[in-house]
C-alpha cells in the first residue's frame, strides 16, 4: 500500500510539475498558445482551431483586445442584446445588454414595455459620494495621533492638487478627510477616511492614486509635525484602497399604477399585485429568498454594466453589502399599496462611470453609450438602477404565475437544440412541438431521438 500511495504520489507531482511554467506572461502570444495547446490538450489541433476561429480579423482590433488583459490568447463572446421601451424620466431608451443567461433580456423587455404603457420609470440619484482608505496602525501615544492629523490634513488636499487638478474642472475632487479610531476593534488600528467625487468616472484610479499619496504624506511629515514625542516608527501604513461599499453613492428607481392596471395584467392569477408584494416580503425575512431575488435584480444591472464598460464585480459586491446595511441581508426591492395605488421601487448603490476605464477604448462600449444617448454618470446610474427593477418585476411575475422555467426553458429551448447540434429544419418542427409541450434537458433528447 505505502509503495502504491508513493508512486501515485509521484505520478501526481509529475503531472503538476509538468503544467508549471516559468515567465509565461515574456512568451509571444503564438508562445502561449503552443504552450497550452500542447500542455492541457496534447497538442490537439481543434483547440488551436477555437482559439483562432475568436479571433478578429482586424489586426488592430485584436490588438486592442489583447492589451486589455495580460496573457490573452483569444476573445470571449457573449451577447450584445438590446432592450428597447425603456420609458425613464419621460425618456424613451434602448438599453444595451451583455448576458449570457437566455430569458433576461427578453423578461427586461417585456416588464419594459408594460411599465412603458404605466408613467415609465421614475429615477433619481439621491447621493454620489464615493469612499476611499488608507489602513495603518500606530504605535505612538493615543493622543498624538489625531494632533498630527489635524496638524498634517491641509497638506493632503494641497500635496495631492497634482492628481485632483483635472477632477476638480470637472465638478470632483476630495470632499472630505478623517481619522477613525479603530483600536478598540483591532490593537493599533486606525483609518484615514476619505470621501470623494468622481463627476463621470468610476473613480477607482483617482480614489487610489490620492490614498497613496496620503499614506506617502502622513509617513514623510513627521518632521514637519516638530514634536519629539511622535516616532517615524509609530506609524506603519498597511495598505491604501477604495472601498467598493459606497452607501453614500445611491441611485432609487420607482414605477406606480393603479392596483386593478395591475391585477389585470394577470387575470389568472386572483391578487396578483399582493402576490409581489408578499414574494418581496418573504425576501425580507428570509435569506435564501432574499439572495436569489437580489441576483434577479442584478442580472439586469450586471447587464447593463457590462455593455457599458462598468466593474460588475464592484457593483455586485456593493449591492450585497447594501442589502444587508441593517444586520440582515434583505430585498434591495420594496412594494406597497396605498390608496389602491401599487408601488413598487429600487434603491441600491451604484458606482459607475461613463468616462474613463475600458469606456473609451472598447468599440462596443462606445457603441452601447451611444445607443443609450451618451448619458453622464447619472443618467446611467438612473437606467441601470431601471433595468434591475424591470427585471425583478419580469422575474416576481414568471414566479407567482406560471412559474419561472416556462419562459425560461422557452428561451433556453435554442440551446438545448444547438447542444444536440440540430438543422434549421430540425428547430422549426422543435418550435412547433414545444408550444404545446414542456421543454426540459429530457424532452428536447427524446424530441431529437424520435425526429432523428
Ligand atoms: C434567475 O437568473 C433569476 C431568478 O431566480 C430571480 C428570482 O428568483 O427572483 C428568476
């Protein structure tokens, strides 16, 4: 047994020792691409043939490509959909989405038009706030700390005008600087708390760019401070970042309509406006609802995010932190009646730019601000928030009615039938035979089997 558990042992670090490689990102594209094909698939032809077939046939658009990430090898696709009838702020807009899961456009559309018929969407930017830290521990005397803040915090504003020149012109800059007393939670800890304006950009960059130069300042002064008490030691800067929380940066989308509008847009289903009041309800007290109705949600704003150049990492993980500000993670939607008058609102943070990151670089991003109007961060911020609420309206209304996989496996049917690779023939008879029938993974291959 020791004999055999050794030498599969060594079969196993051979074959990790075999994948390592040293100074991947220095070989030539055509380097790293011999290297993986040969490495994962044994030099098989048909993987060199995927990656090609991505490719762009316009060299400087390729290249554009590549240099978006480090080590690229090919392209990725996903679809590029649109969503018209957007009806916000008495504005009609054609929405650009970027997702891969077939029913969401689709569902965005129709809870569109619907709303489109009912006032529209009424959106509004309560707060733009953007937040930043600069994480550091000190050593020295408890009160000599904040005495050198204060003495040093001016210095901030003006050793930093350098990087806050541009933003300033543009309606931003810093807002505001502060220490945070954080020992109690953690020896030592204390916080350089910063807020910010970004006017039209995500900010990210400026954000970190001035942290940095805080920490370089609150490090490099002490001399200036003039008080043998405090130590070059007694401070120790650990790290300088935005925060992608940003309760302070808040985006509400509402739409409303008579209750019996409403109920009669699902004469089926008896009470259907309570119907989506209590699913929201049931997500406000329980966690497991509460995460899927919120991914619902964010299935329209990651959309509308990416068609538009924006971090949907940094949205999402914002969303979720809001979700939860009170103590427990809840519905980011909220709905009531009041005066037979049914409502139903978003609000949730939202850090977006329209300027800045890959949205002046990509094509397609241009293309999709274009389709979109070419919006401040604003206005953006107002469409995507819409998006959300249309797409948790599209999804509260498949589920308390039909239920969620009728629409969905109907979107879904086309790829169940690409999967078993079928003609343009095979899919007209599959549209016909599914209308009346339920699709599923097992139906559509007995539907191929029996048709075949
Ligand atoms: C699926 O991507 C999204 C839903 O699960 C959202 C929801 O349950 O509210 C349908």
């Amino acid at each position: 047994i020791i004999i055999q558990v050794s030498i599969l042992s060594l079969i196993c670090i051979y074959k990790i020792m075999s994948q390592e490689i040293k100074g991947f990102s220095k070989l030539s594209k055509k380097g790293k691409i011999d290297w993986l094909v040969k490495t994962c698939f044994k030099n098989d032809e048909k993987a060199l043939h995927i990656l090609k077939k991505y490719w762009n046939s316009d060299d400087s658009l390729q290249k554009l490509h590549d240099e978006f990430s480090e080590n690229s090898i090919s392209n990725y696709y996903l679809p590029f959909a649109i969503a018209p009838n957007f009806f916000i702020n008495k504005k009609i807009y054609v929405v650009p989405m970027t997702i891969e899961e077939s029913s969401v456009v689709a569902a965005a559309s129709k809870a569109a038009k619907f709303w489109m018929n009912h006032g529209g969407f009424k959106a509004e930017v309560l707060k733009d706030e953007k937040i930043g830290q600069v994480h550091l521990f000190f050593h020295g005397k408890k009160k000599l700390i904040q005495e050198y803040f204060d003495f040093i915090k001016p210095t901030f504003f003006k050793n930093t005008q350098s990087i806050t020149k541009k933003m300033n012109s543009r309606g931003g800059g810093i807002m505001d600087i502060k220490l945070i007393d954080k020992s109690s939670d953690l020896p030592g800890y204390y916080q350089i708390f910063a807020t910010f304006k970004t006017a039209d950009a995500m900010g990210a960059n400026f954000i970190n760019s001035c942290l940095e130069e805080f920490a370089k300042i609150f490090t490099n002064s002490i001399k200036l401070f003039n008080n043998d008490e405090l130590k070059f030691d007694d401070i120790e800067i650990l790290m300088s970042i935005l925060s992608n929380y940003v309760p302070n940066c808040i985006v509400k989308t509402q739409v409303k309509c008579h209750v019996n509008e409403l109920n009669s847009l699902e004469p089926n289903t008896p009470n259907f406006a309570q119907k989506i009041i209590q699913a929201i309800k049931i997500a406000d007290i329980d966690i497991y609802r509460a995460v899927t109705h919120n991914k619902g949600i964010m299935n329209g704003i990651d959309a509308v995010a990416l068609a538009t150049g924006n971090d949907f990492r940094a949205i999402e993980a914002g969303a979720h932190a809001y979700a939860s500000r009170n103590n427990k993670y809840k519905s980011l939607t909220n709905a009531f009646i009041k005066n037979d008058i049914f409502h139903f609102e978003l609000k949730l943070p939202l850090a977006i730019g329209t300027v800045g990151g890959v949205t002046n670089l990509h094509p397609l991003v241009k293309l999709a601000l274009g389709i979109l109007g070419n919006p401040d961060s604003k206005e953006l911020m107002k469409i995507i928030a819409s998006v959300g609420l249309a797409q948790n309206f599209g999804a509260l209304r498949s589920l308390v009615t039909s239920g969620i996989q009728k629409g969905h496996m109907k979107m879904h049917l086309i790829n169940l039938l690409n999967k078993y690779e079928a003609d343009e023939n095979e899919k007209k008879l599959a549209q016909i035979y599914f209308k009346e029938n339920t699709v599923s993974s097992a139906s559509v291959e007995n539907f191929i089997k029996k048709i075949r």
